[in-house]
C-alpha cells in the first residue's frame, strides 16, 4: 500500500489538545475503496533519512552506483507512478463526510448501535462483546455477538444465505483480543467450567460476528438483522442441518452454490459494452 504524506502546519496537528507527529488513516474505513492509505506527519520526520521505496519520481538524479533522492517532499516518499484516482477517492469521501457533518453521523450511528443492542441483548441466544450502554461507553459503528453454541463462520454463512445479510467473522485482525473476550464471556456463562477448559473452548470456538453500521445503515436494517438473529437461535437445529463444514474452517450450504460467474465476470461485461456500444 502506498503511502501519501503531506506536512502539516502547527494549527492542524493539534487536535483537541495534542500536539500530533502522525496521523495515519486507510481510505477504505472512509467509503472510499481501492484508495492508497494517507499519512500527515511533520516534515522533519522525515528530513535527512532515506526513502524507504525507490523509484520515478524520488531522485534528482540517477547514475549506474548510485542515485541522488531528492529533497522534496513529499515526492521523495512516493516512488513510482502514484495511484490518481485512489488519491481522489478519500479527498472526495472527505468532502462528503464534511458536508453531512460528522456530528451528525455520530448521532445516528450511536442511536442505530443503541437500538442494535437493545434488540439483541433481548435474546438469551446471543451473546454480545463490549458493554452495551453507548451512553456510558461510547462505541463505534460496529456490534461483535455470537449465537452461543454455534460456530461464527456458520452464523455468518446463514446470516448471508438466507437473509441477504452480510457480516464479517473470524477475529478481524486483533486474535489475542478476541480471544480473552471470547473466554470471559464463556465463564461469565458457565462458571462451572475450569481454567483450563474455557481455554480450550475459546481456542476452539474462537471468532466473533461483527455486524458494521455506516452511514447508509437504516433502523430498518438493525430490526432485520434482529429478526434473523431471532430465527437462528429459535430455529438452530434446522439451519445446522443445511451445512458442512469445509477444510478451510468455514462453513457451506450442502446444497445451495452461488457462482460468482453466474453473476458477473469481467469478460462478459466487456463484450456486452462492445455489443451495446
């Protein structure tokens, strides 16, 4: 992934009260995918050092031993032909997200995440990771739960296959964190279990669903995502019974197959815009 730096002056680096080296963020996390991640750091971090990547665009010149990389910046931090249009897409999310204000996301997302979790805190079958007071603990646009007793790469295959809902599972880049909210929340269920063996189900069960709020999130999609949630658990037998595990550690439906292909390939697309044009 390609870094883009930009110096910032004394007036933005300091927020609300700190006075920042860097500020990093990925384009993705702001609606705009396929972007480059940013940095904005001071410019003396990166003053009299070498350039980590080397490349057009970096050197002042260029001889068979050696290369002279140039002073400016932040050119000499990006070498290569830069990516334009993931570029433009975080600075046109930006504006976006500026233009909504994002006191105003802030509001909808929290009251959305205090609605989700009154819903699914209701549900004896579901159990939710994190306090689920948003007043007295403030959190971000996403729920992590699990229905208690099933796998949460089934939960997740169901939640798609039947209920055109998509979640992401596994442990979304922080396992030993999971892992240890996983083991709490198994002794906080069952206190009759060892040490030892709300290890070992931790380690086996290991793995949240996390359901992600953005803002095109309606109240709508919370009481849906509640629904199917309910079914699953009121109905888990029956849902078990349509899967099989694979050797990857997820789970598919024993008889129904979607294929991509069917829905869209690249080749096909191509031809039909020639066709049509």
């Amino acid at each position: 992934m390609k870094l883009y730096m930009h110096p910032l002056s004394t007036a933005t680096r300091r927020v609300r009260g700190h006075d920042l080296d860097v500020v990093v963020f990925s384009g993705h996390k702001i609606y705009a995918p396929g972007s480059p991640g940013v940095v904005v750091a001071r410019r003396e971090l990166f003053e009299g050092g070498m350039p980590v990547e080397v490349g057009g665009g970096m050197v002042d010149d260029v001889w068979l031993d050696r290369f002279a990389a140039t002073a400016a910046l932040p050119e000499r931090e990006e070498a290569g032909t830069p990516n334009i249009a993931g570029a433009i897409g975080p600075g046109a999310a930006l504006c976006a997200l500026h233009r909504i204000g994002m006191d105003v996301v802030l509001d909808d997302e929290t009251a959305l995440m205090q609605l989700a979790l009154d819903s699914l805190a209701a549900n004896p079958g579901i159990a939710i990771y994190g306090d689920t007071d948003t007043r007295r603990y403030p959190r971000a646009g996403a729920l992590s739960f699990n229905v208690r007793g099933m796998h949460h790469a089934m939960t997740a295959a169901i939640l798609n296959d039947y209920f055109n809902i998509a979640v992401c599972n596994h442990c979304f880049c922080a396992h030993p964190y999971v892992r240890e909210m996983v083991t709490e929340a198994l002794a906080a269920a069952d206190k009759g279990l060892s040490a030892a063996e709300l290890e070992a189900l931790a380690e086996m069960e290991r793995g949240m669903v996390r359901a992600s709020f953005g803002i095109y999130t309606t109240r709508t999609d919370v009481h849906k995502l509640a629904a199917a949630l309910t079914d699953i658990v009121a109905r888990r037998e029956h849902y078990e019974a349509q899967y099989e595990p694979t050797p990857d550690g997820e789970f598919r439906h024993r008889s129904f197959r979607q294929q991509p292909d069917d829905a869209f390939t690249i080749r096909a697309a191509v031809v039909d815009w020639f066709e049509r044009a």
